[in-house]
C-alpha cells in the first residue's frame, strides 16, 4: 500500500549503513576536535594549566563583591569571597536538580499526551462512516501526531535552553571550567530526554501491549 512504500523510503537496508556512517563520524569528528584544541592550547601556552590553578571568574567576583563571606585560596593564597557550601550551596543545588527533574516530567508528558492524541484522533476517524477517512485515518494520525510532537520538541528545547542558562547563572560557580561542566550537564540531560524520548518509546514501547505481534 502507499503508507508502506512511503515508511520503506524511511526504514530500509541503508538505514544501516547510514548507523555505521554515523558511528564512525562521531568517532572521527571528536578525535579531530581534540587535535583542534591542542592546537589552540599550545598557541595560547596553556599546556602547562592546571585546573587548581584556575582563576575565579569576574562574574562571580562581580556578583559576590559585598560578601562577608571570604578565605584564602589554597594554590594562590589570595583572599576570596566564597559562598558557604550547607547555607548557600546545598540548597542551590536542590532547587536546580527539582526543576530539571520537573522539565524532564514534562517532556516525558508530551509524549505521553502525542500518543493519547494519537489513539483519540485514529477511534475518531475510524467511527467515522466515510470512506476517505477509514482508509487515511492511520496516516492522518500519523503525520499530525509527528508534526505535533516536532513541534513540541522546538518549543521546550528554547525552553530548556533558557533554563539551563539560568540555573547554571544562579548557582553562581566560582571558575568558568566549574560554570561550562555544569551547563553542558543540564543541556545534555534536558536535550536527551526532549529529543529522544519519543524514539525510545517508538523503538521499545510502541505496539508492544495491544494486538497480535
């Protein structure tokens, strides 16, 4: 039927080969980037950095000025203001992990709400008396539920993007390697379930409970 040869164009023998490509090109492309950055390493002359040795970030001077807050740094040994790690820290670091728990729930609601708009819309058509409707309802629902859910996925990546921005600001970290670890954290965790928690549900879930295999 049409729905058939449209999903073959989709899912075939080169959808391997294309696996492969991309396995190999992830490979490739990281080894190439770490060459990149020893480059750039040596010609800024930071071979020889070291992490303890990281200066604080003028935005973290900035925003704790009027600190009363402060101790000697154990490399430099220069006075810092700093933020007490159970009063300040802890509870931080709390708030930020409940609200990207809270973000992950709902990214996995949209999908739970696609798939319920999905079976809602296919009993709808299929009650439906007309001809054109019964032989087109399963890839009408497929194709509105895809773009409902595409869309759904451009709007909450903003949304996390922005998110994870603003928690990593408000945790107020003291060095930009401590600043970068922790948003590529956050965007990593709120990016992967946004993105692919509808392929893992198509790949594991998806007519594995209803019907005959």
């Amino acid at each position: 039927c049409t729905h058939a040869r449209a999903s073959h164009m989709f899912d075939n023998g080169a959808t391997v080969f294309f696996a492969v490509f991309m396995s190999l090109w992830g490979t490739v492309f990281l080894e190439f980037w770490k060459r990149e950055q020893a480059g750039i390493q040596f010609q800024w002359n930071l071979t020889s950095f070291v992490e303890e040795e990281e200066p604080p970030r003028p935005e973290y001077l900035m925003r704790l000025h009027n600190c009363t807050y402060r101790k000697k740094h154990v490399v430099s040994g220069v006075e810092e203001p700093y933020l007490p790690f159970w009063r300040r820290r802890v509870p931080v670091y709390v708030a930020s992990l409940s609200v990207m728990l809270f973000l992950v729930a709902i990214a996995i609601g949209c999908v739970i709400g696609v798939i319920v708009y999905r079976m809602a819309i296919l009993a709808a058509l299929y009650l439906r008396e007309e001809e054109i409707f019964y032989k087109n309802a399963s890839m009408v629902t497929t194709a509105t539920s895809a773009c409902i859910n595409l869309i759904v996925i451009f709007v909450l990546n903003y949304v996390y993007e922005y998110v994870a921005y603003k928690l990593t600001d408000w945790e107020c970290l003291r060095t930009q390697s401590e600043h970068d670890n922790s948003l590529t954290i956050k965007l990593y965790l709120l990016q992967f379930v946004n993105y692919y928690s509808s392929i893992i549900y198509i790949a594991f879930f998806k007519g594995k409970f209803v019907g005959r295999p």
